[in-house]
C-alpha cells in the first residue's frame, strides 16, 4: 500500500471497549461492518468492466474474500451477543450512494478510499477491542483488505495515467466521500457518546476523524489525484470540483439512457443483496458452534 499500518494507525492511548459495558456500541459498530462488506460481495460486477485478465481473477477472488468476511462478522457478533440491523444512513450512502458509475471511479473511490477508510476502522477496533477471539479474526481479515486498497490504488494511478483529465473527477467525488465520513463521525460522537457508550474512547473521535481524512488525503496525492495539500485549495474550488464531478457523472447517465423508452425505466431499478439481506435466512438463522478457544462474553 502507499500508507503503511504505522501512518494510517491512530493512538487511542490506553482507551479499550470493553464487549460487556459498551456492547450497544459494538453492536453498531459490527453492523456497519456487516453493511459494507454486503456490500463487497458486489464486487463481480466490475468483472464486466476489468480492464485485463489479471484484473479481473483479482475481483473474482475478492468477492469471495468479501463473502468470508460477512460470515466473520456474523460469527464475532454471534460472540459478542450482538444483533444484525440496519445500517446508518451515512454508511448506506459511503457504501451504496457512492458506487462508482466506472471503472475509475470503482477503483479509486471504493477501493483505494472507500477500503481505506475500513481499514483504518479495522485497525482502530484491533488496537481497542478487550475481545482476542474477535480480535483474532479481525487480524486474519485485515490483510485481505489491505490487498483491496493496495489494487486499489494501483488500479487508479494507471486509469489516471490514461486518461489524465480523470482526477478532477476522482478528486471531486472524493471531497464528497470525505465529507460523509465527517458525517458519520458526528453521528457516533453526539448519539453514542450522550447514551453513555464507549464514552472514554470516543472522546478520541474528532482527532480520529481528521487522522482518517489526513491519511485519505495523502493517499490522493501519492496516487498522483491530488497535486497540493487540500488547505491551499479554498472552498469555492472544492465545492467546483464538486459539481463538475458530478455534472460530469450526469451527463453520462443521461447519454446511457437516452435509447431506453421511459416506460421501460422502472424495471431498470434493480434489488441488490444490500436492500435484503437483514431477512436473508443466512444472516437471520446464523448459529455457529463457538471452537474451542471461542469466548462469548458474559454478562
């Protein structure tokens, strides 16, 4: 990757979450999770657009990987006493609302930034969570994600080598995702920290936030997206970079879309997993035999 585990970790000090007294928050925590690596299994459809071979046996590969991931997480809230709900609305739109409309934008938005984000998560919850056997777990994930942003990364440095006029675009789209994840934060430190979880841990969160958004701007500049820190560039052109984005992302939905007869659009919106999977039987009926070793806490 071009951010190493030591830039992209947060020192939260001796703060730990504790499975018993901050179990309401872990159990949102895990089930954003749960969310976005639903979420992941989506990845075979960029099989369609893999620019080579080995592109596309890396996407085959990761959605199976994605697959795993879903049942880890089931099974560490199977441990930890935890429920499957619904994701928040932020999260949704992070995961969901910024799919990207191409091959760029997938590799760059939710592989090199979006995964960039988890993996940090992912590291937070390794380096806080008083739980080892969902520790252990998470430890045997995380290098499976690093292995997605590293793509990632190196997916989006050559389609902006093609295709230079792309990283407006790309840098547009990800001040928004940025932004979302500014969001996000100030959910958990206003509701989470007021109903009394995880409260000494959170108090970390606005320094955490800007670490997470330090690291997601350095990781544009080292791509070659971004070619000056994000505080010489003023408001007004960032909010222009913005638009342009997405005019630019609706001019070309408007182009795919102009041979399609109006009456036919509504059966264009298509069910994905993410809209059904909180009444799967897999996630509704999972029970696993804890191994020896496992440890659900007790109250």
């Amino acid at each position: 990757m071009l951010l190493t585990r030591d830039e992209m970790t947060f020192d939260f000090g001796a703060e730990k979450l504790d499975p018993i007294r901050d179990k309401a928050l872990l159990e949102w925590m895990f089930n954003q999770f749960l969310y976005g690596e639903v979420t992941g299994i989506q990845v075979g459809h960029w099989l369609y657009d893999a620019p080579d071979l080995e592109a596309a046996k890396f996407l085959a590969r990761q959605a199976l990987e994605e697959m795993q991931h879903v049942d880890n997480f089931l099974r560490i809230m199977t441990m930890l006493g935890c429920a499957p709900r619904p994701a928040h609305p932020a999260v949704r739109f992070l995961a969901t609302g910024m799919m990207g409309g191409s091959w760029a934008e997938h590799v760059a938005l939710e592989m090199a930034q979006g995964e960039g984000f988890v993996l940090q998560a992912f590291y937070a919850v390794i380096d806080t969570l008083d739980h080892k056997p969902s520790v252990d777990i998470l430890r045997r994930a995380v290098r499976q994600e690093e292995r997605h942003v590293e793509f990632g990364e190196q997916q989006t440095a050559k389609v902006i080598e093609a295709k230079p006029w792309l990283r407006r675009r790309l840098l547009g789209l990800s001040l928004v995702s940025m932004w979302g994840v500014k969001r996000l934060a100030r959910y958990m430190e206003k509701r989470l920290t007021k109903e009394g979880q995880g409260a000494n841990l959170l108090r970390h969160l606005p320094a955490f936030l800007d670490h997470a958004n330090h690291c997601a701007e350095l990781r544009l500049r080292r791509i070659g997206v971004l070619d000056r820190p994000l505080g010489e560039m003023s408001g007004g052109k960032r909010a222009a970079l913005v638009v342009e984005a997405y005019g630019g992302k609706l001019l070309g939905g408007l182009a795919s879309i102009v041979t399609i007869p109006l009456r036919l659009l509504p059966w264009f919106k298509k069910k994905r997993v993410t809209d059904s999977y909180l009444t799967d039987p897999h996630v509704v009926g999972y029970q696993r035999v804890l191994p020896e070793g496992d440890a659900t806490p007790q109250e």
